[in-house]
C-alpha cells in the first residue's frame, strides 16, 4: 500500500533527526515537493473550478491536418460554454451545514455566554469560509493568533500555503506547520514577488525568505521578525517598567477541519464529468452554429489530394470526387434525442457523485411532502453527517485554546466541562407537519428538544425564557409547552 503524502513527510522528518539535517534543510527539501505535488495541484484546480475556471477554457478545436496530427482551427465555430456544477454542490453544501450560527449547549450558563461569543453570528462568516474551503480542497486551515488589542481572533488560512506534519498516521496530532506565501512588495521602484516561509512548533515561530544565497535558499525574515513566541504577554509597572513577555500554546496554534477522513475534496469524484458535460455542450453548440454551412458535394473535380480531402472536409467542408460533374450539399444531422439523454444522465451522475439535491419539479411536484423532501436531501445529509462529525473534532481542538484563553484572562476553568456543538441545517421543510409532530410529543420529551427542532425558533435559550414568561403573565401554558401538557401542569422551564 503506497504511502500518503503526510507519512512521507513524517518518515523525513524521523530520518532527518538521525542524519542531523539542519531545520532549514528539512523545510527547503519539503516546500520543493510540496510546490508540484499532486494533493497541491488538486487544491488549486478546485480553486480555479469554483472561480468557473474550468479545463474546457483551455481547449481549442481542432481538426485533423494535411499531416494527420490535429492541429487549431479558426474558421469555425469554437464555443467554450462553463457549468458552474461544482460551484452550485460546495455552496450548497455550506449553505445547508453552516448558513445559521451553530447552537453552544453546556450546564454552565456563563460558560456558554462565553463561548457563544466565538461561535456565533460574528464569526459566521469566518466558519462559512472554512467549510468551503474543506470542501473545495479536502482539508482547510484555522489559524488561533492573538490581534494588536490583545483579543483572541481566528484566521483561514489558504490551504495550499500549508504544509502539515504529523506525529500519528491518522493525522490528528499536529507536530509542525510549514507555511509558504508570496507577498508583493517594493525594491526601489521596482514591485516584486516575496516568498515568505514560516515554521510553526510549540516552540513558537520561525520566519524566512525564500530566495538564492541563503542557506539551503532560506534567509532568516528580519523585517517581520525571524524568531518570536507565539504571543506575548505585557506585565505591567510603572512608566517605562512595563515588560513583554513571550509565550507558546502547548499544541501548535493551527487547526485542521476536514471534508471527510481521506482529505480528499470534492472536485476529484466529479470532475471528469464536469469536463464531460462542459465538452459535449460546447460540441453541440458548435454544431448549431456551424448548421448553416452545410457541406458540398463537388463531382467531376479531381484536383485534390488524400490529405488536403481531410483538411478541406474539416475545414472548408468541400468535398471533391469524380465522375459526372454535379455539385449537391450535405446537412449535418444532430441526433437531439441522443445528445439530450446523454446530458440529463451525467447531470444527475454529477449531483449523485457530488452528493448534492438535485431539483427535479416535475417529478416531486410543487409542495412536496416531508417523506418527498427527506428522499431528496439524503444524499447531501450523509455528506453533512460526515462533514460534522469531523468539523466536530476540530471544534473540541478550537475549544482548548478558547479554554485557555478564557483561564488566563479571567480564571476560570471550564476544561472539564461538557460542550455540545449544534449545527443548525438549513433543510426545506413541511413546516406543518413538523410542528403537527412536535404537538404530538408534548409530554413524551423535554420542552427544551420540542422548542430546538421548531421551524419559528432561532434562540433556543431566548424562546423557552419568553415561554416561561408567557406562561407567567397568563398562568396558561403555552402552546402545550412549559408544563407537562395538562392543565394546571406544575412543570418548570429552565
């Protein structure tokens, strides 16, 4: 069984400690690989693929020449028509998991408030970016980095500018970080491209540049510091007494989220059918526009050669042959039926390998059912189901710094307590038939799970407090709820 790329990197990582390669040396040989590296040129093509930078905008036609080999063609139709599918599957992948602020459920009502802060509306955006990125390229990257204020921030960083090492095969135990970026910059009044290189440990940051004459082609990046903490922290005193201390998280601050156990992103399954569909299109559109010119058929005129026959056929549609002089056309025939069932097929091939929902109206109707609904969204389900379970692990590495940090600025410890993380799916639902079965359950679970699955309800928290408020006001239960469901219930909402 051939190795991945990360064990590869591990077993040099291992070797080098025992032939004392230099760190320098370690990081230059790896950027080297990992710049044409195949799991580097997939994350890429997925960017160029969601950005509707498809492969069929690099095709020109071509037709067979005098030589026999195929060669560009100007004089007829060369339509490139792009099909945003693998667009439509991440956004609507992201859309479904994450397009509402995740759920924070623990025992401890200020732990909660506190952790809400990092995972709610301020930072959707940033967990949207993060799901799309797993998605496009198999794996995304979270940076924990302290700002300027001295907050507790989160950054995406691109996963093509990272390079992982691994202590386990499994890849959930980070050793280092390796990042390589360009960044433009000035000589004079000369703009120019800067690769910078980065290594992260626990032992903190070290910064260099890429370029001829340093030391296996890394020179150290004194402008931003070639070798620091991974944050400081200011110890106050008097006037000018204040002083800077440098400090390192115990685990390096770097996070990977998934989109499934092999890394691998979403554009590998489908992608030759993307290609397939944006060719077959752009054929057929070809043929529309060049219907017109049909071929003629030129008898008595021998003038022509084997090869120039070919080129002429392709590129002039002229035929030449003998006998009696005549000349007729010949129409190109499209086969409609057969071009149309080809296409219907690899569409649905691509929302199936895609595992997307693929809306098809005229065969679930108008108002589909809850069942009808279920049907549809079950492959894009199982991809969420598989999404989450791996967001959820990384949310637990998340939550270790966010503990860490919340202890160091205020003191307490909440490490040991159980978190719950809620990802809210943005389904199409029968909204009737779900509160009919929620009205149906009253009494049979709690208050708080019927109130979490109703369609109305965004704060879970803040409802059930507005329940225990109405009831209040008007000594009634509400709706069924707040009670056990009879009259004169002495049930609590908490």
């Amino acid at each position: 069984m051939p190795i991945t790329e990360n064990e590869r990197i591990a077993t040099i990582i291992k070797a080098g400690s025992k032939t004392a390669m230099s760190l320098e040396q370690i990081i230059s040989l790896e950027i080297s690989e990992w710049k044409t590296s195949k799991c580097r040129q997939a994350m890429l093509k997925a960017e160029d693929y969601y950005r509707n930078k498809t492969d069929i905008l690099s095709k020109v036609r071509t037709v067979i020449g005098e030589s026999g080999a195929k060669e560009p063609i100007g004089n007829l139709a060369d339509n490139r028509l792009v099909n945003g599918f693998f667009r439509k599957l991440v956004d609507q992948k992201v859309g479904y998991l994450l397009s509402k602020p995740m759920s924070i459920q623990t025992n401890k009502a200020e732990y909660q408030k506190l952790l809400s802060s990092y995972f709610g509306k301020g930072n959707l955006r940033m967990f949207q970016s993060i799901g799309k990125e797993a998605v496009k390229k198999g794996i995304a990257w979270l940076h924990v980095y302290y700002n300027d204020a001295g907050q507790l921030c989160f950054m995406r960083i691109p996963s093509e500018q990272i390079i992982p090492l691994w202590r386990d095969a499994a890849h959930t135990d980070l050793q280092a970080v390796i990042r390589t970026y360009e960044v433009e910059t000035y000589e004079g009044t000369r703009r120019v491209t800067v690769t910078k290189v980065e290594w992260w440990d626990t032992n903190g940051v070290k910064r260099y540049v890429l370029q001829a004459g340093g030391q296996y082609g890394l020179v150290p990046d004194v402008e931003a510091g070639d070798e620091e903490s991974h944050f400081k922290v200011i110890n106050p005193g008097e006037g000018e007494a204040a002083t800077e201390t440098g400090v390192n998280w115990e685990h390096v601050p770097f996070i990977a989220f998934k989109y499934n156990e092999e890394e691998q992103g979403l554009l590998e399954f489908i992608k030759s059918l993307i290609d397939d569909y944006d060719a077959r299109k752009s054929e057929n559109a070809n043929n529309l526009e060049d219907l017109p010119n049909s071929i003629y058929k030129v008898k008595n005129f021998e003038g022509t050669k084997g090869d120039e026959f070919r080129k002429n056929i392709a590129t002039y549609r002229v035929v030449f042959v003998g006998d009696d002089g005549d000349v007729d056309t010949i129409n190109l025939v499209i086969d409609t039926e057969a071009y149309k069932t080809h296409m219907e097929n690899n569409r649905k091939d691509i929302f199936e390998f895609g595992r997307g929902v693929l809306f098809e109206p005229d065969k679930i109707g108008n108002s589909p059912s809850g069942v009808a609904l279920k049907f549809m969204y079950a492959d894009l389900d199982m991809d969420a189901n598989i999404i989450e379970t791996e967001f959820q692990a990384s949310l637990e590495q998340l939550r270790w710094f966010i503990d860490v940090h919340i202890t160091n600025t205020t003191g307490a410890d909440y490490s040991e307590e159980s978190v719950d993380f809620i990802f809210n799916r943005d389904i199409i639902i029968s909204e009737s038939d779900v509160i009919t079965d929620i009205k149906n359950s009253v009494g049979i679970i709690s208050d708080e799970t019927l109130v979490s699955n109703h369609p109305y309800v965004i704060d879970i928290r803040e409802e059930l407090e507005r329940i225990k408020k109405d009831k209040e006001d008007t000594g009634q239960d509400y709706l069924g709820l707040g009670g056990r469901g009879t009259e004169g219930g002495d049930g609590e909402i908490y």
